[in-house]
C-alpha cells in the first residue's frame, strides 16, 4: 500500500511535469473563465478530491495536438473525453483492473440477438439512445464538430464505450462528474442506471432485500467518507453492491474487475460456469462470512445453485430445444427473427422472467425469485410457449414435447387435482426435485 502511494506520487508528479508545458497562465484561466461560464461544474470540481490535491482542469483534459479528438481551446490543446488511458496516467492500477473487467466489452454488443431485435423491431436511434447509453458506443470523430465529437456517439458515458485513444470504458459511468466521489460510487445508484429493468433487475432485487432494506434505514451508519472501506471493520451495518462485487475484506483488496466473485454467468438462456469458478466463488464467501457464519453462507449458496439448476433443467434446456428444432426445420410462419409470436415467448421466458428469477435468488430477493420469476416462467412455458410450439403440427416437434409431458415433473399438466394434493401433502412431489439440487 506504501509502495502504491509511493508510486502514484511519482506519477502524479510526472503528470504535474507534462501540464508544465502549458503555462501556469493557460493553466488557471481554465478555472477562472469557468468558474463564471459553467460555475456548476466548476463547483463540483472545487470541492473534490481532485481540486484540493491540486488535478485541475488541464490535467485531466490537456491533449496532445495529435490525438483524433484535440481541438484548440483559449490557448491549449484539450480533448472533452477524459478516458480511461487519460485517468490511467494517475490511476494505473485502476485502469488496467477496468479493462481487465467483463465492463470494458460491454460495446461488443453490436452483433448481438438483443440488437438485432432493437434495430429491426425498434429502429436505429434506440440503439443509440438506449442500448449504447449503458453498453457505450464507439465514439466516432467528426473534424466539422466544435469539440471534434460525432452528435451520433457523444454524449455517451457506457460502461464499454470504444473511445478514440482504443482504450474501453468511461470511468465516470460510476464516479460521476466532477466530484469523482468515492463516497458516491460505494452507493448502489453508481450501478443503478444500468443494472435495474425487466431483464436484470439487480436494483430493485437489493432493494427488496435484507441488504437493501438495512441499508436504506442506516445509510448515515454506512462510514461512506471514509478514504479506507473494509468490510466488517470501516463499516459494517450492510453490504452494498460495491461491497459483495468491488470493494476490500480483510483478504481481498479493492478490483474494479466486477467478475471475479462470480461463479456463475446467468445472462445466457442456459447458465452457464465461469472459469476457475470454485476460486471466484470462495471470493464472494469471503465477503459474507465477514458478517455470517459458515453454515448459513454455504446454505445461502445451496440454495441459489438448486434454483439456477432448475430452471435450467427444467425450464431453459427444452425451451432452447424446441425453438431450435422449430427454427432449423423452418417451420415459422415468417422466417424473420421476431416476426412470429413464438420468438417472442421464448425471448422473454429466458431474457427477462428467467434472468429475473436467477438474480432474485442470488441476491436475496424472494419476490422476483418466485412472482416476477418462476412464476412468469412457468405460466408462459406451458400455457403460451408449449402451445405455440404444438401449432405447428410437427411430429418430431409435438413427439418431443409429448415426452416431456412424461416426466414426473410435467405430467402434473394431465393429472388430476386431489392426486397432486396428495403428492405435496405426502411429500411425494418435493422428493421428484432432488435431483435439482447441486450435488456437494
Ligand atoms: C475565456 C473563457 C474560457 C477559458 C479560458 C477556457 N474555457 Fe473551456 N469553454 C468555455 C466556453 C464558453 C465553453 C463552452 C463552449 C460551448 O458552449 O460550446 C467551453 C467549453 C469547454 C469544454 C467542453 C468542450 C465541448 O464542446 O465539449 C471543455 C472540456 C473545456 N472548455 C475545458 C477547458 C480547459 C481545460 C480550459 C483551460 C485550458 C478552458 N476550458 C479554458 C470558456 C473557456
Ligand atoms: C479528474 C479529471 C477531470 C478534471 C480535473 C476535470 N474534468 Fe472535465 N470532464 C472529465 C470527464 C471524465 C468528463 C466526461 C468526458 C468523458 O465522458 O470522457 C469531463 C467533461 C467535461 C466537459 C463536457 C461535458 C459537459 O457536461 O458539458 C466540460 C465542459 C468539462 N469537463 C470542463 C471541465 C473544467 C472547466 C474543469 C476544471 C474546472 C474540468 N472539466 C476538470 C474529467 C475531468
Ligand atoms: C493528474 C493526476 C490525476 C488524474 C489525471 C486523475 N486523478 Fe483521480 N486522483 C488524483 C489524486 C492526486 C487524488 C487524491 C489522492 C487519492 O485519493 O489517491 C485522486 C483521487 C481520485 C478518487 C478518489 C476521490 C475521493 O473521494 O477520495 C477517484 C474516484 C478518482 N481520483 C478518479 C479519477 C478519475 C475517474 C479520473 C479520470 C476521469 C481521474 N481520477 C484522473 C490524481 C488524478
Ligand atoms: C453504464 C452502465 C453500467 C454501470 C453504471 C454499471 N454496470 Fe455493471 N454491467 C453493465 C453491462 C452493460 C454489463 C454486461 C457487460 C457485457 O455485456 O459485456 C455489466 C456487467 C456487470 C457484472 C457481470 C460481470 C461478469 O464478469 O459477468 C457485474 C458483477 C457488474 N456489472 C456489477 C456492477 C456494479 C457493482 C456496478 C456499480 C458499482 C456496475 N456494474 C455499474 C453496465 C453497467
Ligand atoms: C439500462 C441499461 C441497459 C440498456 C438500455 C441495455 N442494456 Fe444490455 N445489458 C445491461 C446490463 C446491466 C447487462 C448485464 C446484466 C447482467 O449481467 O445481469 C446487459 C447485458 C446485455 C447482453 C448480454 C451480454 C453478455 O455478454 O452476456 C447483451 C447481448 C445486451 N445486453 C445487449 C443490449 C442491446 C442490444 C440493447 C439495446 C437493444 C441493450 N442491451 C440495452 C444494460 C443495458
Ligand atoms: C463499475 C463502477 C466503477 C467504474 C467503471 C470505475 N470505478 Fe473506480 N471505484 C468504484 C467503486 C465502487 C469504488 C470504491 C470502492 C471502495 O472504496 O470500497 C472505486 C474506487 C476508486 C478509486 C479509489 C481507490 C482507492 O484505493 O481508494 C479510484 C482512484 C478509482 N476508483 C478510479 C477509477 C478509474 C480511474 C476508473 C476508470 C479506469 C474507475 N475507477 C472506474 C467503481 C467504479
Ligand atoms: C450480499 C452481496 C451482494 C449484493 C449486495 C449485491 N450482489 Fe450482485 N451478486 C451477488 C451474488 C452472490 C451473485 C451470484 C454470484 C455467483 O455467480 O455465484 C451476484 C450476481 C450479480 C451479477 C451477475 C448476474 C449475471 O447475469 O450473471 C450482477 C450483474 C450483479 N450481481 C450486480 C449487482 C448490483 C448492481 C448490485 C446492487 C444493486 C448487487 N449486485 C448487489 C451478491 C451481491
Ligand atoms: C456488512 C454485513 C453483511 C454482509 C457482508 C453480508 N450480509 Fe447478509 N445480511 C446482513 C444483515 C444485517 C442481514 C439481515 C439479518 C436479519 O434478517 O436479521 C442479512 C441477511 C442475509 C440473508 C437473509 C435474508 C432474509 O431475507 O432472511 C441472507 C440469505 C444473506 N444475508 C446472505 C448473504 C450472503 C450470501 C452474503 C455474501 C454474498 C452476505 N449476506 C453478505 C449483513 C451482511
């Protein structure tokens, strides 16, 4: 930690020795201009840590005349993007921990299903105002543009955003503009524009928990100032997203790389292990036994496991079967994506109410576990999803399905009431479930 200090004392300096070559003149008529044309800005800047530790204007906008995005500004070359490889210079670790993280891909999207269903069902300027807002957007150059920054990619502060430096990512997506708080990106509304929504409802899940609530009733309690922020011993009243995903514990020092107390990856249709997953998951046990015992945190994870494994076995893996078969044997309607009901039934049974039971479970929030969950899940699967299916009349298609209905765990569709009243009461139908369950 010493060292670290040492270090970026060193590199401060150096950046301090680069701003020289502009004139303390230039320098501070940056301020003095600003503090009347833009005195919010200015504001949040003077009362940051960057202000009383003498990082001003310049040093975070300064810009080579050579980079793609510098423009001559009263006297100096400046860039607006100050981009990761810009606050890298003195905050190195940190940056390479960014672009290490699953975050800085997050504007590889382009290709995929998600946006292939927002520009033909949608239209390009939701992509745009929507999709890139949160994932980023490859900020194009336009040499007509007074800040030399194309109106179609800025403003634009994406988690992944491809910025003309090629580094990826925008370190104010969570350190908000000019404080750089580091209070405000330990509060779980530095992730909330993103992770909330019908489709990964991380926000509204935390809220709905034990977490949330503690946190919500004792945020003053919560030591949020304070320049070290260790679980358990700076505070330890509740745990935020920073904390069970970024922040340090008495073992682990402070990443920014998000993933790795991750076990699973729950985005997929299917879900799906991450690599050295055992490792990543005793990171996040870490956490939790600093206010848990043993028992109850590998119970916790029992029980999450037990649920992402049924709805993948008994939901995901033969809805994915299904279309895939009605798909290849082109059976739809239309042959467009999206242009058949079914598509859409299928979409959002794994897209939304599957990811919002997974994360429910994860994060402790029974109500999207269950009603804006399985619930959902299972009403679309057998009474809209199967149905569609059976439309089209396929034999190999309906021989399928017909089988599954065999399953012990279907059949109930084709039994009769007072049989299943008993199975639950004879614990018959709980027993048919084990094999659910992680096998530790
Ligand atoms: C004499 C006043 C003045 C001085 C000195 C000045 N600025 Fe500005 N700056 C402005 C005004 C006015 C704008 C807004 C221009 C506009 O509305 O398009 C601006 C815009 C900017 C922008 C945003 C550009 C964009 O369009 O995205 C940045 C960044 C900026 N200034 C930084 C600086 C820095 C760094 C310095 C010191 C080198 C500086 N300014 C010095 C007046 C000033
Ligand atoms: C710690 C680095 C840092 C410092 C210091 C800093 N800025 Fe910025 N500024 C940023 C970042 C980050 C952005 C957002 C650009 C991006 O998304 O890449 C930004 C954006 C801007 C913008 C354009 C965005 C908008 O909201 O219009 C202006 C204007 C601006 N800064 C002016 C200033 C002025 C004036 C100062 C000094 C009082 C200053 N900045 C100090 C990092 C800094
Ligand atoms: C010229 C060097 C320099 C640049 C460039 C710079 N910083 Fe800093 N930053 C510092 C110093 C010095 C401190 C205060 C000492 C510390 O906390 O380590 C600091 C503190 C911080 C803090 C902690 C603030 C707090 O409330 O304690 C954050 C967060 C931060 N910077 C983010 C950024 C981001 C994001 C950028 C780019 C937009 C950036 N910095 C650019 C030097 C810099
Ligand atoms: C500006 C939007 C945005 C913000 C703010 C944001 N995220 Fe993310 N996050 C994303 C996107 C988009 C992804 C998916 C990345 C991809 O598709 O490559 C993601 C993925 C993740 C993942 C999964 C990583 C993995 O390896 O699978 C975690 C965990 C995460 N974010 C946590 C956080 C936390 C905690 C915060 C707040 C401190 C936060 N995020 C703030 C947009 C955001
Ligand atoms: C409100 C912010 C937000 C918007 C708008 C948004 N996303 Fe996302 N997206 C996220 C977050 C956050 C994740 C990661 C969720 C998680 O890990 O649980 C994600 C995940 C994804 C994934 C899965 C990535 C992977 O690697 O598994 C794709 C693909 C995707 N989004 C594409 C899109 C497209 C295309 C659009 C526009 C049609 C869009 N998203 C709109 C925030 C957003
Ligand atoms: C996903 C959200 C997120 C993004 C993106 C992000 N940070 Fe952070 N950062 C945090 C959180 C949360 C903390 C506070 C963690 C703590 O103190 O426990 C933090 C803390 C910091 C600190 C203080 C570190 C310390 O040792 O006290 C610095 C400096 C910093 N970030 C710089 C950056 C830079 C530079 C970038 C871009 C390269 C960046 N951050 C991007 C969430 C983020
Ligand atoms: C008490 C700790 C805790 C808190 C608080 C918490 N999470 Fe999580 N989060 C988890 C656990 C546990 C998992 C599942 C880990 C695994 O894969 O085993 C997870 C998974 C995730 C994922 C991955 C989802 C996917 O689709 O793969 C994202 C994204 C995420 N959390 C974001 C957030 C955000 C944003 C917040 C705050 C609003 C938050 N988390 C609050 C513990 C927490
Ligand atoms: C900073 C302390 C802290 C951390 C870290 C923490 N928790 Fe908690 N947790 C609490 C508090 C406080 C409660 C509320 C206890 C009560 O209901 O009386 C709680 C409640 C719970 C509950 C019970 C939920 C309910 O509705 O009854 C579960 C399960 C749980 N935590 C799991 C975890 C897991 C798993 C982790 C790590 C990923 C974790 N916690 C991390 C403080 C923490």
């Amino acid at each position: 930690m010493k060292l670290f200090k040492l270090f970026m004392i060193f590199l401060f300096s150096a950046n301090l020795l680069m701003a020289q070559t502009y004139s303390a003149d230039v320098a501070g008529k940056c301020m003095v201009c600003h503090k009347e044309k833009s005195h919010g800005l200015y504001n949040q800047w003077y009362e940051s840590a960057h202000a009383r530790n003498n990082v001003t204007c310049i040093n975070c906008h300064g810009a080579e005349q050579t980079e793609a995005d510098a423009f001559l500004h009263e006297g100096a070359y400046i860039a607006t993007l100050v981009t990761p490889k810009d606050c890298g210079t003195c905050h190195e670790k940190e940056a390479i921990q960014v672009s290490e993280s699953y975050h800085a891909t997050a504007a590889e999207i382009l290709e995929s299903e998600d946006a292939y269903l927002a520009n033909v069902a949608g239209g390009h300027q939701v992509a745009i105002t929507g999709c890139e807002n949160c994932h980023g957007a490859r900020v194009k150059i336009d040499k007509n543009s007074p800040n030399k920054l194309s109106r179609e990619s800025w403003p634009n502060s994406g988690i992944g955003r491809i910025n003309p430096d090629g580094s990826k990512g925008s370190c104010n997506a969570c350190h908000t503009r000019h404080s750089f708080s580091v209070a405000q990106s330990r509060q779980p509304e530095s992730c909330s524009k993103c992770h909330l929504g019908p489709d990964h409802p991380q926000k509204e899940v935390y809220e709905a928990s034990k977490h949330g609530n503690t946190y919500y009733t004792h945020k003053d309690e919560m030591n949020l100032e304070s320049q070290n922020w260790v679980v358990g011993r700076d505070y330890y009243t509740a745990p935020t997203c920073a904390t069970c995903h970024i922040s340090a514990t008495d073992k682990q020092a402070l990443s920014h790389d998000v993933g790795r107390r991750l076990h699973w990856t729950l985005r997929p249709p299917v879900s799906k292990y991450k690599e050295n997953h055992i490792s990543r998951r005793n990171n996040m046990k870490d956490v939790c036994r600093t206010c848990h015992g043993d028992v109850f945190v590998n119970g916790h994870f029992y029980q999450f496991d037990g649920l992402v494994n049924l709805y993948d076995e008994k939901f995901a893996k033969p809805a994915t079967d299904i279309i895939n078969m009605i798909r290849e044997k082109g059976l739809r309607e239309r042959e467009a994506d999206y242009s058949n009901d079914i598509d859409w039934i299928y979409w959002e049974l794994w897209h939304h109410e599957g990811r919002r039971a997974r994360h429910g479970a994860a994060m402790m929030g029974p109500d999207y576990t269950w009603w804006h969950g399985i619930y959902e899940v299972a009403h679309h699967f057998y009474l809209k999803f199967l149905p569609a299916a059976r439309e089209y009349n396929d034999k190999e298609v309906n021989a399928y399905i017909d089988k599954l209905l065999e399953d012990p765990i279907h059949s109930w569709v084709n039994e009769s009431n007072e049989n299943l009243k008993e199975a639950i009461k004879s614990n018959e139908l709980q027993k048919l479930y084990k094999e659910y369950f992680p096998k530790n």
